[in-house]
C-alpha cells in the first residue's frame, strides 16, 4: 500500500517478463510446454486474485468464468468457423457478460451465502455443458483441429501449434494483464476496491456505491479468467467440461492463496509452485488431489498470507 | 403399469431418499447452526460411512443382519472420531473463521477422496441387505427394507429432535448457537461443544449412508450429490432450523424422485440447483425459516 | 436564510421500539449544533437516519432545499453530508495517507485528477487535524486519540458542508479535546457541524445552539443559556449527570 517507489514496482515486474522471454530460448522442450501452459493459467489466478485478493470476495464458482472463455472461443472456432482473433474476443465477451449476470445476482449476499452461490451457478454451468452435449461434447470434451488455430496477417501466418509461437503468445498475453494489473491496483480504483475489502461499511460514508465498484470488480475479473479460457482453448486446442467443474474453482483459490492473496506476482508464483510441486511428486504419488488438499489445509492454518504476502510483510513493504 | 401406481412408487423411492437426505441435511444443519461454519466435506463423510460399511460387513461375515447392525454402530463411531480428530486439528485453529473453514473443509474433501481412492479404489461395491423381505403391494411388490430405512430414520430424527428439545446436552447447544461468548461466560465449553456438534454432524451422514448403502453401492465419489442435495435442504428449510431441514428434505426427496422419473436427471439437477441460488439470493432466510436472530 | 437541513415528522422503529418518534429539526448554515441527550434518547439513531445509513419508517429529510429522504447513503456524502463514526473505523491497515487520500480523491473526480492534487487536499486535512507527520504510518499503529482526529481528518477531506461528528473526544485526554475543540471552531469556518457530544464543557464551549433529545424526541432546543436554564432538560438529564 506504498506510496513511494513506482519504479521500483515496474522495474520488478518488467524484470518477470523479460526473465520469462529469456526462458524461452533456453528451457528444454518439456518445460517450455509447461511453462507456456501455466502462464494462460496464471492470468486465470490474476483474474481470480482481482476479486478474492482486492475486494476480499471469495467465490467457489470462477471455472464457470474461465469455462466461459474456453468454450466461447472453442465453439466459435468449431462450430461458427470464427478466425482466431475472433474467437478470442467472443470468448471474452461471453466470460464478460456472464460475469455481470452472475455479479448483479450474487452480489446481493455476503460471505458465506456468495461462495455457496458462486459454486451453484457454476453449477449449474457445468451441467448445462454435460446437457448440451450434442454441441459441446459433453463430458467428452472436443478437440479444436489443428488448422484452424493458425493466426494470419495478410501473407504471413502464425501457427499456434507452434512451440515459439505459442509460448510467446502465452508471454504476451500475462503481460498485458500483469501491467494492467499493477497500474490498477496502483490506480485510485484499487485504493477503493482495497477499501471496500476493509471496511464496506465505512467506504460507503466515504460516498462510494460500493456496489457499482463490487460489480466493475467482478467483470473484470471474469473478463480476465475469460481470457484465459479462451487463449488455452486456441493455443492447446483442447475445450473439456473439467476445466468447468468445481474442481476449477477451488484451483484458482489454491493458486492465489499459496502465491499471496492480493500481491501482483503472487498468482504467477503460486500456479508455478503448484505445478512444480505436483512435478516432482508425481514421481511418487499420482495422489495429486491429496496434495492440494493437504496444501489447502496448511496454508490456512499457517501461512495465510501465501510467498508473496509473507515476503512483503517481513521484508519488502513495497510490493505491489 | 399404470400412472397411478407408476406415481406411488416414485414416491416411495422419493420417500426412502428423504429420509436418507433429511439425516444428512440435519448434520449439515447443525453444523451451521451451532458453529456458523459450512462443512464442504460434509459429503466426504457420507462417502466414508458407506465404503466402512462395506469394510465392516466384509470383515464380520455370516448373516448380512450381523454385519450390517455392526456397520451400523462402528462406521458412525469411525467416521465422528476422525471428524472430531480433524476439528480439533485444523478448525479449532481457525477460530472458526468462515470463510477459512471452507478453504479448509475443501482441502478436507480432496484428502478424504484421494485415501478413499487409494484404499478403496475406484470400484463401486454392493453391501447386502440385512433381510430381504419383500412387501407386496396390489401393483407391485416393494422392498421391505427400503420401507425399514424410512422409519429408522424417522426414528433418529425424532431422537435428535427429544435430544435438542429435552436434555441438557441440546440445552448447552442452543445456549451456544444463540449466543456463543454468553455461553463461554456461564462456563460452558464452548470448544468442546463445537467439537462434539462437528463429530455429531459427520456421524449423522455417516449413518445416512450405512442405510443406504444396501440400497445403492460404495464409491469414492458418492459424497458429491449428498453434499449439494444437503446444500439445498439446508438453504431452503432455512439454515439451523431442524424443523424446515426435515420438510425441505421430505419436499426435496419427494420432487427428485418424481422428477427424475419423468426428466432427464442432469435438466432435473439444472433446474433444482438454479431454484436453490435463486432462494439464497433474493430469500436467503430459506423458504420456511424466519431470519436467524 | 433558509435552513441547511430539516426533517418532518422523522420516526424509526425498532421492533416495537420507537427509537426516533415524530421529529421535526430544522439546521441553519453555518452553525455548530450539538445533539445531547441521556443513552438510548435516539441520537445516534437521529443522525444516522440524517446521513442515510438506516431508512426511515416514516417522514422527510430535506437538505439543501431538495428531499433526500430515499436517496442512499452515498449520494447524501456526494451532496455533501460527512458522518464521523463514533467507534474509531479507520482503514487499520492502510496508511494515514491512503485513507484520507479515499475522501479526498472523491472530492477531487470532477476537478483535477492529478496525483498532486489529491496529494495537496490529503496533506491539507492531515496538517490540520496535526497528523501529518504520521501520513505514512499504518492507521492501526495510532493512538486511540489520533485515530479519532483522523476520523475527522476523513471527514474533512470530504470538504463537507454538514459535518456530523458522533461523540468525537470520547476517550480523548484533556490535552487532545482543547486542540479538538480548537480544530471544531475552525472547521465550522467553513462547514456546519451536527455534533453528538457526552462532554457537557465541550458541548458549552463549541455549541452555538443545543438540541436535547429524550426518548425519541426533541425535548428543548436553544442556546447554550437557556438549555442550561431549562429545569425539563435538567430533570431528565443534567440532573443525573454525575
């Protein structure tokens, strides 16, 4: 919550993505994919952090919003025939508009009664996709073909299917929502999302509808959970109902929670941790569920902060 | 058959789910009412009582009554101690903090599936009925211990009620969930109730299940539907109120078994689960209750 | 001069609890008003109904000329009705700056939106309510005493023009309430304070006129003199203060 020091925060965070341009050329081609992959879905735990971290709303429902974008850009690919940019932003739309759907609904509870509300309407998503299997797959899933994901400008054309491409394309897209970010917290919009999260109460006698602020909150969030959605459905051309199930809800959650609720890293630091976590146990286990249920448990009760908030607390107060 | 009796058997077997889900829904309930907390692994008990059952009347042999009595007393035992052991560990250091709780009973229900998967494995397994008597019916006949499992639970349901209304024990329960720091300062132990009220709820479901079981098979992941049907009694019978649980849970068997005679399941869980978000949202009293305090 | 506040008829009730009873108040611009009144005589009831944090159950609000009686809470702030809380609710966790820098860059969104603008009001309200050498410290790290003068420090980074201060030196040392009764005369420069107050010297000092409310109702209302005076008033009230 520093005032001093933007150039510090952005010579930080622009520091990130350079490191991770860097990565490109020289991990090995497993970890590239995997790296490529958990950057789409650490915007996805931006996205989610955006609510959970900054306006202090826990929902239990976000994969309906990542799902959204999966599917929208997914089905306008294979069934309209969309190009990619396209599809891209149809996916978003519809991550948007569900969104605020869902938020003008939802926001009426508090607490409690807006994650059990959260978690049914992505409920009740999920099962409309398992419905609507004749144009979603079902819990089959579908597969976007390979010669529809290919990006063109006039002559030249970029495969997605294309390691570089793809993980570049990956790399942009976390960048532009990692800046965003961070000027929005820095903004005076997040000094007001920050204040509904403290006290809601007092910030209304401050003259702010916390509601219209609570809600701006949540489409942006969706808009982002969205557009990872919709970027995983077009660079690794799978669209599946699991990514829609409650499972997808509480993985965001988990992310966040061990990477530092409401810090501008902290979702990228989880999402890899996590990965990297379930890597190397694999070896072990294929229990993975008991893994990020153990993680869940300890992180609660002793590290609720997660890295990044930890850090910032002991060491670096100006963390954004 | 005909419409008629075609009817009167989907009502029974809505009957023989109410009961089941009334039990489960109430140890849900009394879990929220007293500790203000939502136990996400709720279900995750349920499914441990059936795969006991199964434990159990496996190991014990001989007559299925004789295992199946012993599953009965054991599995709820089991399944209340791990509860308790799991809210003194973890719960209990949270203070009780809601929103920390569901992070926590979240992580509970993933740990409790993977063993479950792990020990258990993947396989559906059947428990035998304790008898096999089949009442006949002019239309049709109709087992004779699906009828036992409704008056059972009928039974427990109005022990618990006797036990919140008439003893000491629902006394200092009630005392808590009026009003928690007022108990503490008239020296009931608050921990210990909030202890022994989680151990109570999971053995309820823990119990539902054992009932079931014979009925419908173990599996790792048959703690799913219980939870969101409990959800659902619970919202809309008003959550903490033992009175609306079991008529939400009456209305809710009853519909679900009509309906999903009629519908496609998945349209049937659609439109129920949507209706119940509905109810949170503009009536979150519950559609019986009257606002808690 | 037209009032800058008045309420007909204004009741609430509380079950069947009539907290705040047929109340007509009439506020002139300008003026430093104190609201006293034995414990559970309806004042913080009163003016919360004024600042729109309960609804009504029955009568009007005007303020300014227009009728706010159903507008939410935030829009009376926009309007310019600021409420102090009488429990300290500070941002704890934020910084001195960040929450006055909430009021401030609110009062500032039609104007300029610049970093330094907000920066010159938030500093402004700290110097004059003595706190800005704390900007950078975290609210919760403050003394009770410097937690209420930021309450009034948020408050005036509104640039209100009814300031409505609940029980504001309430566990202030003698010391604090000379330099609050201080700051009050000078914010009323510029504003018109609603002030709830326990601290009959304080109220003596600072009211311009006093209102007494008795069970839901105005029981007198006058000058400093005549409440004094007035024997109602002394029986239900300053005859059982100690």
């Amino acid at each position: 919550m520093s005032e001093a020091s933007p150039a510090k925060a952005y010579a930080l965070h622009l520091g990130v993505i350079a490191l991770l341009f860097v990565l490109s050329f020289l991990l090995p081609e497993y970890y590239h994919g995997l790296l490529a992959r958990i950057m789409v879905l650490a915007v996805f735990a931006m996205g989610y952090n955006m609510l959970f971290g900054y306006v202090g709303l826990l929902s239990l429902g976000h994969a309906m919003l990542f799902a959204a974008g999966l599917y929208g850009a997914g089905l306008a690919v294979i069934q309209l025939g969309w190009s990619v940019p396209l599809a891209f932003l149809g996916g978003i739309a519809c991550g948007a508009v569900l969104a605020l759907v869902i938020g003008l609904l939802a926001l009426r509870t508090t607490g409690v009664a807006f994650m059990i509300v959260t978690m049914m309407f992505a409920q009740v998503f999920y099962l409309l996709i398992l419905y609507f299997a004749a144009w979603t797959g079902g819990d089959q899933g579908m597969v976007v073909p390979q010669p529809a994901r290919v990006l063109s400008f006039g002559t030249t054309s970029l495969e997605l299917t294309n390691p570089t491409v793809r993980y570049l394309t990956a790399l942009g897209l976390f960048s532009i929502v990692l800046l965003v970010k961070l000027a929005m917290v820095r903004s005076r919009y997040g000094r007001v999302l920050v204040a509904i999260r403290e006290n809601e109460e007092r910030t209304k006698m401050l003259g702010y509808d916390t509601f219209s602020n609570k809600l701006a909150a949540v489409v942006i969030s969706g808009t982002i959970c969205a557009a990872s959605g919709a970027a995983y459905a077009l660079l690794f051309g799978y669209v599946g109902s699991s990514f829609a199930s409650v499972q997808y809800s509480i993985l965001p959650l988990l992310w966040v929670l061990l990477g530092g609720a409401a810090t501008t890293l902290g979702p990228l630091i989880g999402t890899l941790f996590m990965y990297y976590v379930i890597d190397i146990t694999s070896g072990y286990t294929s229990a993975y569920l008991l893994i990020v249920g153990i993680a869940l448990i300890l992180l609660v009760l002793f590290f609720p902060k997660g890295i990044l908030g930890s850090i910032r607390q002991r060491w670096l107060g100006w963390l954004p | 058959m005909h419409f008629g009796p075609h009817l009167l058997l989907a009502a029974l077997e809505g009957l023989v789910t109410s009961a089941v889900l009334a039990l489960t829904a109430l140890g849900l309930s009394l879990v929220f009412g007293v500790m203000r907390v939502v136990n996400v692994a709720h279900g995750e008990f349920f499914m441990l009582g059936a795969v006991l059952a199964w434990a159990i009347t496996t190991a014990i042999g001989g007559h299925p009554a004789l295992g199946f009595l012993a599953a009965l007393v054991i599995a709820p035992l089991i399944v209340g101690a791990i509860a308790l052991v799991a809210e003194r560990l973890v719960l209990r250091r949270l203070n009780y903090n809601p929103e920390a709780t569901i992070v926590a009973t979240i992580g509970m229900l993933y740990i409790i599936q993977q063993l479950a998967l792990t020990f258990y494995g993947p396989e559906a397994r059947p428990v035998e009925p304790p008898f096999s008597y089949r009442i006949l019916l002019p239309w049709f006949g109709y087992s004779g211990y699906k009828l036992s499992v409704i008056a059972t639970s009928a039974l427990l349901l109005i022990a618990t009620w006797l036990v919140l209304t008439h003893t000491r024990i629902g006394l200092v329960m009630r005392a808590t969930q009026y009003d928690s720091e007022t108990a503490q300062a008239f020296g009931i132990p608050v921990g210990r109730v909030y202890g022994g009220v989680f151990a109570l709820g999971a053995m309820l479901a823990a119990i539902a299940a054992v009932l079931i079981v014979p009925i419908s098979q173990a599996h790792y992941l048959m703690g799913q539907d219980p939870l969101l049907l409990s959800f659902i009694v619970v919202i809309i019978g008003g959550l903490g109120s033992l009175r609306g649980t079991v008529v939400a849970a009456v209305l809710i068997g009853l519909s679900d078994g009509i309906i999903s005679m009629f519908f496609s399941p998945t349209l049937a869980k659609i439109i129920a689960t949507l209706l119940v978000a509905m109810v949170l949202v503009f009536r979150p009293q519950g559609l019986f209750g009257t606002a808690s305090r | 001069m037209m009032p800058l506040l008045t309420t007909k008829g204004l009741s609430r009730n509380f079950g069947g609890l009539r907290a705040i009873d047929n109340v007509d108040f009439a506020l002139m611009p300008g003026e430093i008003r104190a609201v006293i009144g034995p414990n559970g005589a309806g004042k913080t009831t009163f003016v919360s109904l004024v600042s729109g944090r309960i609804q009504p159950s029955a009568g009007m609000i005007v303020f300014d000329g227009a009728d706010i009686t159903n507008l939410p809470a935030y829009v009376r702030v926009r309007r310019g009705i600021a409420y102090t809380f009488q429990l300290t609710s500070v941002y704890a966790n934020l910084s001195v700056y960040a929450n006055v820098a909430l009021p401030a860059q609110l009062t500032l969104r039609h104007g300029s939106h610049s970093k330094s603008a907000i920066q010159a009001a938030v500093m402004s309200a700290l110097e004059r309510t003595g706190l800005a050498d704390r900007a950078h410290m975290p609210a919760g790290q403050l003394s009770y005493g410097h937690q209420r003068l930021l309450e009034v420090a948020m408050g005036l980074a509104l640039k209100p023009r009814l300031l409505i201060l609940d029980e504001p030196t309430q566990g202030l040392a003698d010391s604090e309430i000379d330099n609050f009764i201080t700051l009050a005369r000078e914010i009323a420069k510029n504003a018109t304070v609603l002030l709830i107050e326990h601290n009959m010297p304080v109220v003596m000092q600072l009211a311009d006129r006093i209102t007494v409310f008795n069970a839901g109702k105005i029981l007198a209302e006058g000058t400093p003199e005549a409440i004094r005076g007035n024997v109602a008033v002394q029986e239900a009230y300053l005859g059982t203060a100690p």
